[in-house]
C-alpha cells in the first residue's frame, strides 16, 4: 500500500487514538446513521462515507487489528496477512513473494529443517491457535499430528443482511470462496466454514474458519441481548389519552394500541415481529416509548397547555414530600 493510499481510520471517525472502546463505538454509530444509504437515498458521496467509516469501525473495533494499525502504520495490512509478527520496518524484507502464509511458514519450516539433523520431527508450530509471527516457533519437538489450525475473523453485515440471511465473497490469500450466512445471524455469533483455517505444515490440512458476526448500527432498530428493539416517539396528549401509532418492523408498518397513561421509557411488544430463529419462528419486537413535549408551541397550544397546569389536580411528585436522609 502506497503512503498515499493510507487511510487514517482515527481521522475517518472523529477520535484521538486514546479514545476508549465505548468512545469509539459512539462515534461509529453517530457517523453510521448520519451517512447510512437508507437515511441519503440516491447519495453516492454518503453511500462511499458510510463503507470508509465500517471500513474504519470494522479495524479499530478489533483489538488485534487497532494494535497491528497503531504499530505499523500504512504496512498495517501486511502484518495482518502475516500474523503481526514481522519488523516494523518492511522495507527489508518483500513480503510480497509469497501467495499466503502458509507458503512464508513452509518455507521458514523447509529453511531450518535443511540446516538441522532429523529436521523432520522438530519445530514448535502448535496447531489449533493462529501462529503470531516468529513467536509461534518454539523448542524441538514431535511434529504435529492433528489438524491444521481454527482460525477466526470479523464479518461485518448490514442489519438486513443478517434478517434476510446473504451470500458472502471472501478472499482468504489466493482463494476465493462463498459463504452463505443464515437468516437470523446476531451480533457475536459465529459461522463454521469447514476446511478453511490455517493449514498444518506437516499433515497438510486444514482447520476450520470461524466468522464472528458483526452487524452494522441500524438507524432505527438495534440488539439488547437477544431482542430488537427500537424506540417510538408520542406525544403528551397521546400518553394521557392514548392513542393507536404506526411502527415499523422488519415487515413493514404495524399499528400498535398505546394503553392511556403510558408512561416515557415503558416497553410494549409486538409479538412475532422481532428477530427471526435460525431453528424457526419469530422472536418479539420490543418498542420503548419516549414522550417528547413540543418545543415550539402554537398561541393556543399554549394558552390551552396553561388552562391544564391550572386545573389539573394530580402530582406526580406527591410521594417526595415526606422523604428524609
């Protein structure tokens, strides 16, 4: 990657690079939801921002990948694809020669074994966890007899995405292979694709590779726990009275009854709209309600407002006249 092409992901969301987990996530979601296509419809400068910013999000979120990219700068990318473990400075040595890692391990592996006696059984390559740089070579030893080793990795989704279920292109080195993700995949969940981890150099085969979902902030709807769940404006005359809303599912608008008296932060439930099952059948949208008093009042809106401050007979702050320390 040409330093010119180097991308500051720190810049691209608005933080320092001290900024917190949480700091990072609020910023994400701030920026995803101004710039989310469906929010700039049309809009191919906020459509290009919006995959610079998951871009960004989908590295820095990973602590792996933020401690690669603070390290080695635009060479990031190469210490990604070569287990982290390689000098800071890669002038002095052209990765580039090999299609993979498991080509630049092999010919580590060939390199020692022609310089030692018996090269056959030695060196520590521990299948079953990624090898991180030179650090995963360590005494002399059996070779290894089990499989190649698991490995794992980020996949990031739209929210529709992961509802609907969606077939992935992904690039592992020199090969290209399909994934199809399930209807009702959710935030932390995994994806087995069989035959696709690191390979052992010995046996010559390979573990599997695990896909751990991460989906995308939806302007509207998000995850708490296993429940989707959005928030609903009204207004204070419909929480006093009550009043019938149109909300939106993953389906499409829903009238729903809001009971009189509802008060703000209360959770209704439409049931059988929420998040698909993988094994069948649909979960419950949780809708939390928010009423929000109008800042910009009419002269009779106004004036009417006052005749129910001065008539009305409940207080809802009764109950904090007779509290003590």
């Amino acid at each position: 990657m040409a330093a010119q092409d180097f991308k500051d992901y720190y810049a691209i969301l608005g933080i320092s690079k001290s900024a917190s987990a949480d700091e990072l996530k609020q910023a994400y979601r701030k920026l995803a939801r101004q710039y989310h296509p469906d929010m700039n419809p049309g809009n191919a400068a906020a459509e290009a921002r919006f995959k610079e910013i998951n871009e960004a999000y989908e590295v820095l979120s990973d602590p792996d990948k933020r401690r690669k990219y603070d390290q080695f700068g635009q060479y990031w990318k190469q210490a990604e694809g070569f287990g982290g473990g390689a000098p800071g400075d890669f002038g002095g040595f052209d990765f580039s020669q090999y299609g993979s890692f498991d080509d630049f391990i092999n010919e580590l592996l060939g390199r020692f074994a022609g310089g030692v006696p018996g090269g056959d059984r030695s060196y520590g390559y521990r299948p079953g966890t990624p090898p991180g740089g030179f650090g995963g070579f360590g005494g002399f030893g059996e070779p290894p007899t089990s499989a190649g080793g698991d490995l794992e990795a980020n996949l990031s989704m739209t929210l529709s995405e992961a509802f609907k279920g969606v077939q992935k292109r992904l690039i592992l080195g020199n090969e290209e292979i399909e994934v199809r993700i399930p209807a009702g995949a959710k935030p932390g969940s995994k994806i087995r694709v069989r035959g696709k981890g690191q390979m052992n150099p010995y046996t010559r085969q390979r573990g599997d590779l695990y896909l751990k979902i991460d989906i995308q902030p939806h302007p509207f709807f998000r995850f708490e726990e296993d429940n989707l769940v959005c928030e609903v404006a009204i207004a204070p005359d419909e929480a006093v009275l009550g009043t019938a809303i149109d909300v939106p599912t993953p389906d499409g608008l829903v009238t729903m009854n809001v009971p009189a008296g509802i008060r703000s932060g209360q959770t209704l439930r439409l049931r059988g709209k929420g998040w698909v099952n993988p094994k069948g059948g649909r979960g419950d949208q949780l809708v939390k309600i928010v009423i929000v008093p109008p800042k910009d009042l009419s002269p009779t809106e106004r004036e009417y407002y006052e005749k129910i401050r001065n008539i009305r007979t409940f207080d809802p702050r009764s109950g904090l006249k007779h509290i003590r320390l």
